[in-house]
C-alpha cells in the first residue's frame, strides 16, 4: 500500500530530524561480546552532530568503531561505562546516570534505554544513549562547596563573635565564640 509506506517514510523523518536536531548528544551502539558472550565493548553505530560538538568526535571518527579503540582504558574506568551500558542491554532497564569520566576527563548527564528488539522484549544488543557535558557545572558546584567549607570552618573557629540576622531582626546563625 503506497498511502502506508509514505506515512511510514514521513514517521521515519520526523524521528531522525528529532535525533538531528536534539540539545543533546545522541548515539546508537551496539553491545560487542567475547567468544563465551561476556560483554567487553560497544560498539558506535549511529551519531548525531551534538555528539561531535560535545566529544569533538565526528560520525566519521567514531561510527563502526568500539570505544575500548577510542578511549583506551574505558574498560577499567571506575564509572565501568561498559559494564552499565551492557546491563541496560541485557536487562532492559534504564540507566539515568551524572558521572565522570577518568579516560576522557569530563562530567555527562544522560541516559541509556535498550532497543526493544522489534517490540519481542528480552535481551538487546543495541542501547541508545542520549547525554550532555556537564564537567562546567560540576566544577562550579565542587568550587561552591569549597567555598562554603572554608567560610563555615572560619566562622566556626574564629575567636571573635559573629551573629547572622534576617531581614526581619530574627537570628540566623552564631558562632560559639
């Protein structure tokens, strides 16, 4: 039926430009197994241009290519990116992840689903990942902490008296000086 086929190929538009023109980094990856099926990579099959602005990576660079190629030493990073992304293959269940990472030196937020198998369930090999670069905002946050660490320690150790008041006259806070 051509009335079907052409819904079907503007159903399909509408969901790459989506991708296409997405805030977020966006790839398609495909779980990569051992001989004995333990997972031990990922492989990169589809990205979207956000995901070069954010990794400097191009879809030419990274696409057909496993991140243990791309990242050397991924497989031992304390976030264990493949490991988590294995999982959500094999398990279907989400992963909402804010974590660092060693290799390449910067803070993502995002998340990964597995691809349904065509609506069968079970297991997958294919996981979508759809992140940003927060490494600014976490380096912000981890200044803001240790600004306020120091000026609590100051103001909890300093020999002089010093009382906090609101607006309204009531107290804030006091030292024990």
């Amino acid at each position: 039926n051509i009335t079907a086929q052409r819904a079907l190929q503007e159903q399909n538009s509408f969901y790459k430009e989506i991708i296409l023109f997405s805030p977020n980094a966006y790839c398609l990856c495909e779980m990569v197994t051992d001989d004995d099926g333990k997972p031990v990579d990922h492989r990169y099959l589809e990205v979207n241009p956000n995901f070069t602005k954010m990794t400097s990576l191009t879809g030419q660079q990274v696409v057909g290519k496993c991140w243990r190629d791309l990242f050397p030493g991924i497989e031992k990073d304390p976030s264990d990116w493949i490991g988590r992304a294995a999982r959500v293959a094999q398990t279907g269940v989400v992963d909402e992840f804010a974590r660092y990472s060693v290799v390449q030196k910067r803070w993502w937020r995002g998340v990964t689903y597995a691809l349904n198998n065509n609506g069968s369930g079970g297991a997958s090999s294919k996981t979508v990942t759809l992140f940003t670069e927060i490494t600014d905002q976490k380096e912000t946050e981890n200044s803001l902490r240790e600004s306020e660490e120091r000026h609590r320690h100051l103001f909890e150790t300093m020999k002089q008296g010093v009382t906090y008041l609101n607006a309204d006259g009531s107290y804030s806070d006091s030292n024990q000086a």
